[in-house]
C-alpha cells in the first residue's frame, strides 16, 4: 500500500509581545544604508520584509499576517517592518503586539 501523505502543518509559538515599528528605505529611517538592500542581501518589500534580532529567514506572524526576517536594526523583542513610502511608516506608528514564530 502507497505511503500515505501527511501535510506538515507549521507550528506557531510566541516569541514574545514584541514594540512594532515601522520603516522605509529613506535616509531618515536607513542612514547611510538608505536606497539599499537588506543586511540579508534582498530587495526589501512592503508586506514580507521585517527587521528583526533573530536569524535571517526566520517567519513571524504578527496581527495574522507572516512576514520574514531580512534585515537588521532592532534588538530585543522589537520588529521594525518595512513601508513603500516613509508617510506610511509614520502612519503606521509604534505599538506592542504579540508576535509568533512560525516553524
């Protein structure tokens, strides 16, 4: 008999409530790194690429939404993710949310 398939199901743990912050590619929020890629080496993108102190990679689901871990600039329980445009970075603001890993 054919083996059967299991779906891997991800597991979900909490790394912890995490301050949320927002930021772009501008000089104001990147320095001398502004216009360039991430410290993982990728483009960043609105909607996936979050700055985070855990390694390169790694998924995080805050507020139902996955993103993965490509930049650097935080420390601690802290996740900075990245904006189109710096007037949504402001917008989007600085708050503390539960944030979980994704295995």
């Amino acid at each position: 008999a054919a083996e059967e398939e299991v779906e891997e199901v991800p597991v979900v743990h909490l790394w912890g409530v995490a301050t949320i912050t927002h930021y772009c590619n501008c000089s104001a929020c990147c320095g001398q790194w502004a216009g360039g890629g991430t410290a993982s080496g990728t483009t960043p993108t609105a909607g996936r690429t979050v700055a985070a102190d855990l390694p390169f990679g790694t998924r995080l689901l805050i507020n139902g939404h996955e993103y993965t871990v490509e930049d650097r600039g935080v420390s601690g329980c802290w996740v900075d993710i990245y904006c189109d445009s710096h007037a949504e970075a402001l917008a989007r603001g600085m708050y503390q949310t539960e944030v979980y890993i994704i295995n």
